[in-house]
C-alpha cells in the first residue's frame, strides 16, 4: 500500500529537515507521534503544512493537522457550473482498509478529507450551513472518506476518487451520497481554530485501528470538464506532511 501511495503522485520529494512551526507548542506536538513538516514560504500559507498527528479516545480517532496560516482560509473560486468545477481539501491518506468505513476491501487508497467546493453539494444528508436547504452547502467545510486509486487519465502519476463502473455495484457505505466514485459523506464537521483544522471520527465498536498509520496532504480536485470517466481528479498536490507520502504517523 505504502509504495503504491508513493509511486501515485508525480511530484518531487520536499528536501530539508523538519521543523517545527513556531506558532505551536514542539513538546506536545512531538509527544502525538505526528509528522513534523518544514515551513515552505514559497507555499499558500493555509496550505501549507507543519504538523499532522491523529490520537484516538476509546473508538474515536481525531484527525489534526497544522497549517502556517489560517486554515481554511483558502477556497477555490467557483466556475458556475458542475463540470470543471474545483475542490480544496486537506487530506489524511491512510493505511486502513476501505472496508473498515463500508466500502470493499483492497478497493483502493482510503483517505480522509475535509473538503470544499463552490458548484456542488455532495453531502445530501446534512445541512452544514444550516438554512435549512440540504442542498445547498458545498461552500462550506465538510468531510468525506474517499477511496483513491491511480488514474493515468487525470494525468501522469495522477490520482482520482474511484469512479463506480456503469452495471456494477460495490459495496458502498450507508451515507454514500449518490455519485457514481467511491466517496462516502460521512457527517463529520472539520473543525478550524487557526492555523488547525481537526475532524472526529467515531469507528464502529470492535474496529481495531490501533496498527493505522496515515500522512497529511492539501491537495485541489476537479470534477472532469465533461462530467465522464474518471470523475474527480487530484489536480494538484500543495504539500504533503512526510514529504513522500510514507505514511510515517502513528497512532497516539
């Protein structure tokens, strides 16, 4: 899984040692067995990462990662329509099974996300700005669990969200919201205070994930031109907390 991870995205391994961010405390951060990750100046701030750990409280993992900015603060602007139309999200890639979360096991990369989208709704079953229209909250944080797989029709050593073959029917988590790629909408409000941004996720009862490991990742999305195979591509990866997508993070 590991080298698969690797091997998916064409981008060049971030060089330097890893610092940590002066605007949070190095002790604690060291004591969650996290990823430290270098400043990058030349980066978006809010996409920058300097911190990524996950910790876990009887079934509930709780997802950080530190930015050197404001994150959340960066959403991408909107293009009017479905097609075309881009995504921000901050991203745990991690070594879990897809079927630990209801997908099908060995279906691909599962990662967690906190993402954003202007043009769309992906989450029919929740009313995150809360007025009342469920419809309607793209613009606003949310999560999803997504099952990555290397897509070369997105481009070199690119990633997509796995597109759901017409005629098939894998197995697919209860709050799948209705698109035809391996994306769950799960509920989880991302949680921002600053440079952070946090999702709970609460597993079922008798899930062991005490061996996850996972890694950081911002990263842009965009839904094919022609809304057609492959959906959703990774478009462009603005950091990644190990730097090569190693997975190093282990559970605190």
């Amino acid at each position: 899984m590991r080298s698969l991870i690797c091997s998916a995205i064409a981008i060049p391994f971030l060089a330097g040692p890893a610092f940590a961010h002066d605007g949070h405390n190095k002790d604690q951060d060291r004591q969650q067995t996290g990823i430290e990750s270098p400043v990058d100046n030349a980066k978006i701030e809010a996409l920058d990462i300097v911190f990524t750990h996950a910790h876990t409280q009887g079934n509930i993992v709780t997802f950080h990662m530190t930015t050197n900015g404001v994150a959340g603060s960066e959403t991408p602007e909107p293009v009017g329509e479905l097609g075309g139309a881009p995504a921000y999200a901050y991203v745990w890639p991690t070594s879990l099974d897809p079927s630990t979360v209801g997908f099908d096991e060995g279906a691909g990369i599962l990662a967690l996300a906190a993402a954003v989208h202007p043009d769309f709704d992906d989450t029919p079953l929740f009313d995150e700005n809360r007025d009342g229209d469920a419809g309607n909250d793209g613009q606003t944080w949310h999560s999803h669990w997504v099952v990555l797989s290397p897509t070369e029709t997105c481009g070199p050593g690119a990633l997509a969200v796995k597109d759901i073959p017409e005629g098939t029917h894998p197995k697919l988590p209860t709050t799948w919201p209705g698109l035809p790629i391996l994306l769950d909408s799960p509920g989880y409000t991302p949680l921002f205070d600053g440079a952070k941004v946090k999702i709970n996720v609460a597993f079922p009862q008798g899930v062991d994930v005490s061996g996850m490991t996972y890694d950081g990742v911002t990263a842009a999305l965009r839904v094919n031109a022609n809304i057609h195979s492959p959906l959703f591509c990774v478009t462009d990866v603005f950091d990644i907390a190990s730097g090569d997508l190693s997975l190093p993070g282990q559970l605190n």
